[in-house]
C-alpha cells in the first residue's frame, strides 16, 4: 500500500491549511457527525462534532494525534458502517488512491444522510508549470488517477463544484502547496510527502531541469511573475453533493 511508505513522516509536512480548512468546515454545513473516509493522519477534521475516521493504512492511523476521533481500519469500497450512520462524509485528498471508485463513492453515499463534501484535483483543471515543464509525467497520471468532475456528476446526479485557491503561504505539502516557492520541489523530504512524486520513477531529469532553471534565472525570468500573487487556482475542488438532490 502506497501510504504505507508515502505515510512515514507526514504530519511533518503535510500540515493543514487553515483556509483550507474554512472551505471544508462551510461546505459541512450543519453536519453534526462526520466520517471521515481516507483519513490519514486527520487533517481537516473537525474538532467541534462527532467525527469517526476510516483510513487503510496503519501507519497513517499510528501518526493520528493524541485525542484525534476513532479510527477504524478499513478500506473505503467497504465502509464497516451501517446505513446513515452520520449526517455527511468527507474524503479529502483520498478519491484517487481508491481501487473501486465507483463502489467506494456509493459506499460514502450509504454510510451519509445528508452531504458529501470531497475535496480534489480536477484533470481539466488550470495549467501549473511543475507539471507542465519540469514532470509532464506526473500530471498525465493524474489525469488518469482523479476524477473529473463529470465522473462525480454521474455517480451522484447532481453535485457542487467549488474552487479552493491555494495561497503563496499554503502549510499542507501536496503537489500545488509551493507554486511560488520551487526550492521546495528540490527538497527530497518535502517531496515524500506527494503521492505524485512517490509514484513516479525517473524524476532525477525533471529535477535537474528545475534545478537548472532556478540556478540561471529562467524559472525567475517565466514564472516569478506569480510571486506578486496572493493565490492561485491550480484545479484543486470541492464538491458537495446533498443526497436528498441526488439521482
């Protein structure tokens, strides 16, 4: 399992966002209890409502914070919960790790009364130049990996779609946290905390381009016109499906 080695060390760099955070918090709503599917180490879950976590690997479940909610491990194609056991479910980050999509996304739809709130990447999302110039391999899986937000139309019969910009200052470490801060991209640590990164092979080419690039100005001379920005839209979304809207 990926996140079995990807897992090791994560809560050093994949630390959650506030402003991420008040994305997820608004889009649950009134939502009182929670489970939270793909839950890693518990980034974004709430702290003020009853909160059940589901997460496959054990060594993400071991990185869980002291007083964090329950954890069970499981995977979400086969959520150990009765029908309607919560008001909502989440899953943030996780869709694309999961084997069955489609079953595991009706399995959030059984275990939910009232909303989904799933926070990911869309394929048809803006160009990021990580992806674009240095790793054009990581953004073809990706397009492979995610779905679109077509795919989640259809499972659901009607959803929300959300933008969630991601700010020059982001503290989560996944692939678009440092669109203005590249050195970072060199950092081998800060990398083994991207599933992008832990599942690619052959990197050390797109590496050496970047390195190169920041060393004689180029990426300075393309892209640092980005640095005058607050945030960006690199793709990332929320979407919020309200069951009783559901097909």
């Amino acid at each position: 399992m990926l996140y079995d080695t990807l897992g090791i060390g994560y809560t050093t760099t994949r630390v959650p966002d506030a402003r991420i955070a008040t994305h997820l918090t608004s889009a649950l709503g009134d939502a009182n209890t929670i489970v939270n599917v793909g839950a890693g180490t518990g980034s974004y879950e709430p702290t003020d409502r009853l909160v059940v976590a589901v997460e496959p690997s054990m060594t993400m479940i071991r990185q869980r914070p002291m007083g964090s909610a329950p954890a069970i491990q499981a995977l979400a194609s086969s959520l150990p919960l009765r029908d309607n056991a919560a008001a909502a479910a989440m899953a943030v980050l996780t869709v694309h790790h999961w084997a069955d999509r489609s079953r595991a996304l009706h399995e959030l739809a059984r275990v939910a009364r009232d909303r989904l709130v799933i926070f990911t990447w869309d394929p048809a999302g803006p160009d990021f130049w990580l992806t674009d110039e240095y790793f054009p391999e990581i953004r073809l899986r990706d397009q492979q990996r995610f779905p679109s937000m077509g795919e989640l139309t259809r499972e659901f019969g009607h959803i929300k779609v959300e933008t969630v910009a991601i700010p020059r200052d982001c503290t989560d470490g996944f692939l678009g946290a440092f669109w203005c801060r590249p050195n970072a991209y060199l950092d081998g640590a800060i990398r083994a905390g991207m599933s992008g990164f832990a599942a690619s092979s052959g990197i050390e080419e797109g590496l050496a381009h970047l390195r190169s690039d920041l060393r004689s100005g180029a990426w300075e001379e393309r892209f640092g016109h980005l640095r005058q920005q607050g945030q960006v839209d690199l793709g990332y979304r929320l979407a919020i499906v309200e069951l009783s809207h559901a097909a």
